[in-house]
C-alpha cells in the first residue's frame, strides 16, 4: 500500500476512535502512554470486555452497573465471539446464575419467527463501560444504549426513520411470568427465578405504547427514539413502583449515565497509580472494576427479602448477597477492608443475619440462599480476618456461634449443605477425610455423584478453617474452643506422606491410596483434590507456612520444590491433561494462575528466603497472562476472586494468609501507588526506577526506616504509612533473605 493511503487509514483509525471516546463522555486512552502520563481519569482505563473470551471455561461479561448495586446489565450472548445478540435483560440477579426478564428491539410487522431471531451485530460499533453501554445491529439498523442506576435501568432505543418499532418482551427463566399493561406506556412484570424467588418490575416507555398484543409493544409509524426506563423489586410490584419513583422517575438519560459515571470514578480514585504502561493501567482498572460486581446490596427502604428465612425481612442495615468465598475469601474480601471497610463490615453482617435466619453460616450466599458449591467453610477466615484488622461493627458472638456450628456439626461434603454425614463423624474423629481407592464404589449416598469426596482437598481446607476458627476463640477469650480447634487445625499433617512429598489420600482403615499426584481422582481430580491436581494442593497450608517448611525438609527444600513446581512437566498433551483438569490453565509447569488455590503460591519464596524469586514469577504471571485484551483473564474470573489477585498483585503486595493482618511484598507493576483510605490517611507504595526490566527489589524503607523483610502490617497501611523501594535490573538475593516470618499478631 502507498504511504499516502497508510496515512489516510491511520487517520481514518483516529477519528472513528475519537468519536467513540467523544460518544461515552470520557476519553479513552488511545495510544500508548509514558509513564509520565498520569492525568487521566483511572475510570477510563476500565476495558469490560478484557476476559470475555474464556480459555477453556465461562468468560467475563461486558457488566453495566453501579458498584456492588443489583441491577447488573450485559448483552445476552455466549461470549465475545458469538456475533448474535439473543437479548437484552434487565438485570443480572445473580453471577453466573441467571438473569431476568428478556427485551428485543425490532422492526414491524412481527412474525413469529421474529420473536426468536437473534440480532447480528459489529463489535466495532459496540461501546461497553461500566457505565453505559451501546451496540448497533446489523440487521435492523436499531442502537441500542443502556446506562444502570442502583435498582433501575435505562434503555434507549433508535430505530431508522420511517420504519415501524416494536419492542419484544419476554422471559429468561421457566417458571410463572407475568406481563401487565396498567396504562398507555406503563407495565407491570414479574419472573420466577431460582429457587422460587420472585423478581418484579416495572416499566415506562416514552412515548406511550398505543399498541399492545402478546407481549409485543409497537409504536407509530415513524418514531425514532423510545426510552425505556425500569425499576426492579425482590419484595413485590408495588415496591418496584416505589424503586422507580424515587429512583428513576424523574431521571434524564444523560443524567444516569453522568450519575453511574461518577460513582465509577470515585472507585476508581481510591487507588491512583503512576508509571507503568497504558496496558497495565487498563488490566489494573478493570480488575479493580470487576472487584465491585459483587457483593451486592439488596435493601430497598429498609426492607429486603432474605432467600434464608423466605420471607421480607426490615432492617435499616445493606443486607448483601452474591458472593462465593471459596473464590473470594483469599484476596477480594481482604482488598475490600483496606479499600471499603465499613462496607466489609456490613456485608459480614449480612451473614451473620443470614445465619440467625436459617440456622447455618453460609458458604456461597445468593438470593435464593446458601448455593452449595465447593468444598469448606472460609467465611470463617474471612471474618477471623476483618476482626484482626480492626472490624467491630459485626455480632461476632452470633457469627462465631454460626462458624463453630459449621466446624462442629455441618457436612464437609463438597457441593453439600446441611447435618454431618457418617464421613464427617470419621473426620472429626480421625482427623482426615477417607478416601476410596481408584474404582471402589461409592456406598455413601449423600456423597455428590460427580463432585466426589475430594477428601485431600476437604481435609486441607478444613484445618485451614478451623486455624482461623481457633484463632478467633483465642481472641474472642475461650481458651477451651481455642486449644480443641487448634489441634484439629493441624490435620493437615495426617495426609503429609513423608516419602512422596506430597498431600496424598488415605482410606478409612489409615492406608495410603497409592496414586499419581499429577493425574488421579478422575474429571478435575474430585476424588482426591479439586480443580486441581496433587501439584496445586501440596501448597495449601497458608495458615502454618513455617509448618510446611519444616515437613518438607527446610526453607532450601522447600525453595527447591517451587522452582520444581514451576518446571515440572505435565506428563502428558495439554489435550489430555485439560480434558481432566479444565480448570488448570494459565499454566507454567505444574502451576496453573488459571485457578484461586495457586494466587499464594509464588509468594512462598518469600518464606523460603528467595524473595527475588517471588518478584521474578508475580511480573511473569501478570505479563503473560492478565493482558488487557479479550483473553486478558487465564481462567474463572468468579466475580473478583481473581480480579483481586491482579490487583494486589500490581500494587506491589499479597495477603498470603487471611487471618493474619500483614501483607507480603511482591514486584510493583506501577512507580507509585497511592491508596485513599476511608480514614482519611493515604498509604503509598514507591518504587524508584520500576520498569520492565527492573522488577527486582535492591532495597526497601518503610516511613523512612530501613525495611529488611519482605513483609509489612495492615496497621502500617491503615496509618498512613509510605514504602519505598529500589527496583533494578538483576536480583539482590540478599534482601529479605534472613528475615522471620510474621508472627499472628500484629
């Protein structure tokens, strides 16, 4: 091509950019910036469709919403790559678990086969934000915008001139539904979601809607522009109505989407960085973007319905649903005490309630109630761990009732709820959960038929959680509970097979179950591990880290086993081993970034006095596989559980044990980060000379003094504290290489 034709292309390129960038109120980083380059606003880093094609499992989604608000938008879609819109819903009511209610723009006269074509349409002239959202379809010429309020929604809809508009109704799940007309423009609507819960809404469309059949709205011939506005109700239709009223009502397009563009940018200043590239920036805001999809605050004037006491509940405290703290437990709940505590506080609160109400402490609290999935109880850390940073605004003597409830009496059984099973009675008596031999028929009936016993994985998790349990009794003054909870947090021990190295299976007569680490147990290793192989599992005693050391023969072992881990071959394709193991990937040797287990791991150098090692394998894992693309998430983004680790991560730091209120250094992506605490202080993280490059760590300060560890306390952060590092080229293997591991108490 000649030159002059490149250069009319490039600005062709500009100005089609320009022009979305104008479209969305906000500028959008074009080109890559120095790191000089900091005076934008950090909201308009925010890229939602990085992730949206999943490597081998379910993708992110292009979200509209408010921070942890319930009204979640994004086109109904498979995935980026599906070129065809289904429809367009009103809310999200759950992640990963469904939406509710279906809207179809189309073009009159509507045949049958209308209402299930689904809508082409062209990634380039799609606009995805936080805080709206656009697309054009090709087939019909109609745009579509949507901007989100808190339990509202606006939908905008242009349609070619002379043409005739019809909006197509419908609903996303396959229980009772209704849809009802109470005046020109105006409608009523319910749907049935999981586990019975009811969903209401209610609707307004400017201009009013003249005609009205079988769920399909048409407007004269000739409109243009229709604005549909809505307000969506746990409680009943008449509170949806209110919702609207004070919510909506009243409201311009303009002036949601000014409102929800704001809210974002607030967030988003709470942590503003300098240096890096523009693509760090952008995998850095939209991780910290996707950390404020969930929880969620269903309160609507003092009000909600609760999924565990099924009923409408009054309180005048948030009540919060949507979380899976198997996922969110290790790194999104400890961000959010730093970054939102009184908000920690009140979402710990809404389990606390949820336990009061249906007499067991959740493990994955939605609307319906407590979603049985995964395997043990980390709410318990989670609430060990905003307790020793300083949360008191929770009723920790019935929280701590409802976690001993659980260690005591409650199944262990992976995607189980409710009473022990005659295995958790063996593990509480044996101290580990039994396992079957490869082939041996299951003869417990409460066992999930494909989930299986995952009886390493269940044994480790448990002692994890009865360490924080035991560490809350300490601080709570029960010295009873403390010294019982306490031995049982060492049972992790009981599954150490000194000759293999590894975290194996044992049958209930006390036998090993010979098996390969790498590959046994059957789909996702369920049998004996979860998700994960032996590999993974071998790691997960982040609540006694000097124990671990000390069974694999010392801090050089140990080291030595990590850089094993790291290099170890799979043994087999990659076809093969992902078609057990699909979770696994984002894979460098047996590691696998791709899943919430691994997030701790390569800051275990740190512990074995190699912290250049620790730098060296954070900027690896955030370089190749969070990029700020499509592909940008290697695995189950899971609502913020992995977003977080991105976050942390980037800033320079890990809580590698929730429940002890220090953080471990890592690698800084970014020169300065400072954090904006709701205290009113600000922690920053500088890091003289940071680059590419020079990701090792030569020396550090903290508040001017001489730092020698590769560790700092939350109460340092929280007062307002500075740390100052000095990255280089090569690694200084003597910095941090003496230091003692932190203590619990601090």
């Amino acid at each position: 091509m000649a030159p002059e034709g490149v250069i009319l292309l490039f600005k062709l390129f500009l100005m089609k950019h320009l022009l979305i960038a104008l479209l969305i109120g906000a500028s959008v980083p074009l080109l890559a910036q120095t790191s000089g380059q900091n005076n934008l606003d950090p909201s308009t880093y925010i890229d939602p469709t990085i992730g949206n094609i999943g490597t081998l499992l379910e993708p992110t989604r292009p979200t509209a919403s408010l921070p942890n608000q319930p009204v979640r938008v994004y086109p109904i879609r498979k995935d980026y790559l599906d070129d065809e819109i289904t429809c367009f819903p009103l809310t999200a009511v759950s992640h990963r678990l469904g939406e509710a209610f279906a809207i179809r723009p189309a073009i009159g006269p509507v045949t049958r086969a209308t209402r299930s074509q689904r809508m082409p349409y062209d990634h380039d002239l799609e606009i995805t934000r936080p805080w709206y959202y656009s697309t054009y379809l090709l087939n019909t010429g109609i745009t579509v915008e949507y901007t989100p309020g808190r339990l509202t929604g606006f939908y905008r809809f242009t349609f070619p001139a002379g043409t005739t508009p019809v909006l197509l109704l419908d609903q996303l799940n396959g229980g009772p539904a209704t849809w009802r007309f109470t005046a020109a423009g105006k409608l009523d609507a319910t749907e049935t979601w999981q586990g019975g819960v009811k969903v209401y809404a209610h609707l307004e469309f400017t201009p009013g809607t003249p005609d009205t059949t079988d769920r399909t709205i048409t407007f004269a011939h000739g409109t243009t522009a229709i604005n549909l506005k809505y307000a969506i109700s746990f409680i009943d239709q008449t509170q949806a109505q209110k919702n609207f009223q004070s919510g909506i009502a009243n409201s311009t397009f303009d002036a949601v989407k000014q409102h929800a563009q704001q809210a974002w940018a607030d967030i988003m200043n709470k942590i503003v960085v300098e240096g890096g590239t523009t693509a760090q920036r952008r995998s850095f805001y939209t991780a910290l973007y996707r950390c404020h999809e969930r929880m969620v605050d269903i309160t609507e004037d003092g009000r909600y319905y609760s999924g565990y006491s099924h009923r409408v509940e009054t309180d005048p405290r948030p009540f919060y649903v949507d979380d899976w703290s198997w996922d969110t437990w290790l790194a999104l709940h400890p961000l959010r005490t730093i970054l939102h505590p009184a908000q920690e506080a009140d979402m710990l609160a809404s389990y606390t309630r949820m336990y009061a109400q249906s007499g067991w402490m959740p493990t994955f609290p939605v609307l319906f109630g407590d979603y049985a999935c995964m395997n043990g109880f980390h709410s318990t850390p989670i609430f060990l761990d905003a307790w020793r940073k300083g949360l008191r605004n929770i009723d920790m003597a019935t929280a701590y009732e409802g976690m001993r409830k659980n260690a005591t009496s409650a199944t262990l059984l992976p995607w189980r709820n409710g009473p022990a099973t005659l295995l958790d009675s063996f593990y509480r008596e044996k101290g580990w959960f039994p396992a079957l031999a490869p082939g041996e028929k299951e003869s417990v009936p409460e066992v999930h038929p494909f989930e299986r016993r995952q009886a390493v994985a269940v044994t480790l998790g448990a002692a994890f959680d009865d360490w924080a349990l035991a560490q809350l009794a300490k601080d709570l003054g029960k010295s009873e509970d403390e010294r019982f909870f306490t031995t049982r947090a060492r049972n992790y021990t009981n599954l150490w097979n000194p000759d293999k190295k590894f975290f194996l299976p044992k049958d209930e007569k006390g036998s090993w179950i010979d098996i390969d680490p790498k590959f046994a147990g059957g789909p996702g290793g369920r049998d004996y591990y979860d998700e994960n192989n032996g590999w993974t599992y071998l790691w997960q005693v982040q609540q006694d880290i000097p124990g671990l050391i000390q069974l694999m023969g010392g801090k050089k072992a140990t080291e030595q086993r990590l850089d094993q881990l790291f290099r170890e071959d799979l043994g087999r394709s990659k076809q093969e081993f992902w078609n057990k193991f699909p979770d696994a990937t984002g894979l460098v040797g047996q590691y696998s970034m791709a899943n919430e287990p691994s997030f701790h791991i390569p800051y275990l150098y740190n512990y074995t006095g190699a912290p250049w090692k620790t730098q060296q394998k954070i900027r690896l894992l955030l370089s190749t596989y969070f990029p700020d693309n499509v592909f940008g998430i290697p695995g189950d983004e899971d609502g913020g559980g992995m977003s977080a680790f991105v976050v942390f991560s980037s800033m320079g730091f890990y809580p590698v044990t929730p429940g002890l209120p220090v953080y471990t250094i890592g690698s800084p992506v970014f020169s300065k980060v400072t954090i904006t605490l709701e205290n009113g202080k600000k922690f920053t993280l500088i890091a003289h000379h940071c680059s590419t490059v020079n990701k090792y760590i030569q020396n550090a300060r903290i508040d001017g003094k001489p730092l020698d560890s590769p560790w700092f306390t939350h109460r340092q952060l929280m007062e307002g504290g500075t740390l100052e590092l000095t990255m280089g080229p090569k690694p200084n293997r003597a910095w941090g290489a003496g230091a003692i591991p932190p203590g619990t108490t601090d």
